[in-house]
C-alpha cells in the first residue's frame, strides 16, 4: 500500500501536541526507550470505524474498545506495544495520520503510562 501524502501543517501540529505529552512523560522519570503499550483513538462514522477494527492489526494494532466520546460521536480505541522515544512516536502520529486519510476518520491523539524502569 503506497501512503498517501499528509499534509504538512497538520503533522506539525500533532507534533507540537506529541512533544508536550514526551516532555510531560519525561518529567514524570520516562525512559523512552522501554517498550510498552500506547493506545490511540479515532472518531469517524460507524462504518469507517468497524472498517479500521477489521484492518487494525495490518497497522500493527490491537482493538481496545469502542466508546462515545463526550458529544455522543464513537470512538474506537486501538493499541500496541511500542516505544516512546520521539522517533517512534512520530513513526505512530505518521501512521495514525494514514490511517485517518484511509478510512476518512479523525485521529485524536495517543497516550501511554511513564515507564521508569522501576517494578510498580
């Protein structure tokens, strides 16, 4: 599958957002380089959202959960393991930014727990 092209702008605003939540998780005794879960979110129609849980794992995922969001629209939550330093976070934005043009959804934004490396 070619990618298709993202516009500019608006990665540089999910990477303006993406470098406040890697600061946030570094304030917080991140060590980027541990592996763990990142989960990621989507808006978009039923339809479309049901046509990404059936395609989920070709991007590498594993479906959470769907939910409303606060105005009522569903959401569906997806998640793999995964880094957290900045290039593997931009790798996730980028992919999560196809994926949103693939199936004409909008992405919302990924999250993840600080790993410090340390036995919770």
């Amino acid at each position: 599958m070619n990618p298709l092209p993202i516009d500019p702008e608006r990665l540089e605003r999910e990477w303006e957002a993406d470098l406040d939540v890697l600061a946030s998780l570094a304030a917080n005794g991140d060590r980027p380089e541990i592996a763990r879960p990142v989960d990621v979110n989507f808006r978009g129609s039923p339809e479309a959202l049901a046509a990404l849980e059936e395609r989920a794992a070709e991007f590498g995922f594993v479906v959470l959960e769907t939910e409303p969001s606060a105005d009522g629209d569903p959401c569906l939550f997806l998640e793999r393991s995964q880094k957290a330093d900045e290039a593997s976070i931009r790798a996730l934005t980028e992919t999560c930014l196809q994926i949103e043009l693939i199936f004409g959804l909008e992405y919302e934004g990924w999250g993840c727990v600080a790993e410090t490396g340390l036995i919770h």
